[in-house]
C-alpha cells in the first residue's frame, strides 16, 4: 500500500516537473500578439502596470521578486519603445508612477485577449474534472508548495553557509 502510494506521488512530482519545464519553455519564447512580438518578461510588465496604472518600480520588483535593477532595467526598455511613461509622484519626489502610452495599452488588451483565450483552452480541457477534483488538486499543490518552501529555505540557508565559509576560506 505505502509503495504504490509513493510511486503516485513519483508520478505526481514527474508530472510537475513537466509543467515546469513547459512553462520555463514557453516563458523563454517570443510571443505574437496580433502582430507585436514580445518577450514573457515584457507582456507580464505591460499585464502588472495595465492592472496597476501608477504602480512604482519598486511595487513590481516586490510582487514579482525581482531586483529593483531588473525591473528598472525592462521598464526602460518598455520606455523606449514607447509603451509605458513615467510621472514623476505628486507627493514623493524621489518616485516614479507607471502609466501604459496609448501603444502600450492597445498590447495589453491584445495580452488579455490572448491570455484569456490560454485560460479559457486550459480550463476546458479540466471539464472532465469534478469541482471536488479541482478543490482536491489546490489542496494537494498548496501542501505541495509548503514543503518545496521549506526545501527553498534550506537550500538558501545552505548557500549562505557556503558564501560564508568560501569568504572565510579566502580571508
């Protein structure tokens, strides 16, 4: 019984695997939406300022945990381009809010019209599935993704450690 148990949960972590790799593979294509070619990267940045028009840089690096200096690093490119302004904050000089230009917005309807038609493909292609199924399936990926946090944790415990001792090695 434990066995076959096991060689499920296998299967299971195989499968995520799976999808992780189909996700890193398509978040590394280029993407065509009604004749704008664009990288993940900058349609998720267009997505988060569309969303939040008058978000600052560093409101996007926390949610999407990147450095400030990569998140600035795309935005200026998505300046140049001609797709997102900046203005300086009213109350806060020493801030930026974000804005979509009119280009910019025509993308990020054209995003959400392409995303909704990925949502509306994957979400009836689970029409086989119970809403008992899917509530079980969020239960088990949240269990999931508490132990993958407590193996994050360790693993950058470990790196710390190593840093540390690789430093006191070399001093």
């Amino acid at each position: 019984m434990e066995k076959n148990r096991y060689d499920l949960f296998i299967q299971m972590l195989n499968e995520f695997d799976k999808g992780c790799g189909l996700t890193a593979e398509y978040d590394a294509l280029l993407h065509d939406y009604d004749g704008t070619i664009l990288f993940q990267a900058e349609s998720q940045m267009i997505k988060m300022i569309g969303n939040n028009p008058g978000i600052t840089a560093s409101q996007i690096s926390k949610i999407v945990d990147r450095t400030s200096s990569a998140s600035s690093q795309l935005i200026r490119k998505l300046k140049k381009k001609g797709w997102v302004m900046q203005k300086r904050n009213e109350e806060n000089n020493r801030q930026y809010n974000l804005y979509l230009t009119e280009a910019g917005s025509q993308i990020y309807r054209k995003h959400q019209s392409f995303e909704n038609a990925c949502y509306k493909r994957t979400f009836h292609g689970l029409d086989r599935f119970s809403e008992k199924e899917l509530e079980t399936y969020i239960a088990i990926q949240r269990q999931i993704n508490e132990t993958f946090q407590l193996d994050v944790e360790e693993s950058r415990e470990l790196g710390t450690k190593r840093e540390n001792s690789d430093a006191h090695e070399k001093g």
